[in-house]
C-alpha cells in the first residue's frame, strides 16, 4: 500500500462518503477524498519537508495527522475545501480552517497542508509540556490551556488508526 492509499483509508474511515450523501453524489466525494489524500501524501513525503515524528513511518504518521486534523476541522466537505464557506466567523479557511493564511490556500490545497504542518508543529512545540494528546490545544483554539479535549480526541484518532493498522512496513513515501 502507498501513502496516498494509507491517508485515503483513513479519510473514508474518518468521515465516510455517505456523510455527504444530501450534498453531492458519493461519486464526488471519492475523488475529492482521493485527491486530498494525493495532496496531504505528497506534502508529507516532500523531502524538503520535515516530518513530525522520526524513523522509518514518521512521515506515514505526519499524512495522518495532517488527515486527522482536516477531517477534525472540517469534516472534508466540498464547500469547505473550496473556501466557499468559512469557518470561526469567517476568520478559518480550507480544510486545516487556517486563519491568518494567504489566500493561495483557498487554491492550492498542498500548500494549505504545508501550512497547516507547520501551525501543527508550532502548537506541539509551544504546547509540550502538555501531555502528547494535548499538544495540538494551540492550533485548535490558539492556547495550550483550551480546547484539550479536542487535541485529544484528534491525536487519539491517529493512535487508534496507527495501532490497528500499524505501519510495518512504511507505505511508499517516494513521490513519482
């Protein structure tokens, strides 16, 4: 199994197409799922960029964070990916519900991925001394005190999904 098919089972296992069903044919949900997993794989296997955690499936393990976090955000929905609906008072767009962020993440869903990694990391380094389910309180609500609960449950959907369907061998990052 490659990445782009490793972050996609976990995006139709975190909301599933039928989730969508009153909005758009499932038809239309599968590609916009393929192609966020394409774009969330291809981020996480980018040399340039560093992943969240080391060894051998430290970059499996950044896609599915990343996954966790726009499905968390946004519940993967078309009008949300295309920035047609805005989130925290128009202030939160794209999947990840970026605030502050250039408008280009509204266009190119890689880089809303690059930036959201990047909030990601910078709310686990300013919240570690945090237990590590709670270190991403700072992206969710922008302070290491609030919003634990929900750091919690996101970083737990990833351990869950990692212990069952461990990385044995780490999906092909390479990107073609």
């Amino acid at each position: 199994m490659d990445l782009i098919d490793y972050v996609l089972a976990f995006l139709l296992s975190a909301v599933p197409p039928s989730h969508h069903a009153t909005v758009e044919p499932v038809s239309v949900t599968l590609d916009r799922y393929g192609s966020i997993a394409e774009d969330i794989a291809m981020v996480a296997s980018d040399p340039s960029v560093e992943p969240l955690y080391s060894g051998r499936d430290g970059r499996a393990k950044t896609a599915i964070v990343l996954a966790s976090v726009a499905a968390s955000e946004s519940m993967l929905r078309g009008d949300v990916d295309r920035c047609e609906v805005t989130g925290d008072g128009g202030k939160s767009v794209s999947l990840f519900q970026l605030q502050r962020a250039n408008q280009s993440v509204c266009t190119d869903r890689q880089e809303a991925a690059r930036v959201a990694l990047e909030r990601v990391r910078a709310s686990m380094v300013q919240c570690r001394k945090a237990p590590a389910p709670e270190r991403l309180a700072a992206y969710v609500s922008g302070r290491c005190d609030r919003a634990v609960g929900e750091s919690r449950r996101r970083l737990e959907k990833v351990t869950k999904w990692l212990r069952r369907y461990p990385v044995l061998d780490a999906p092909n990052t390479e990107m073609q």
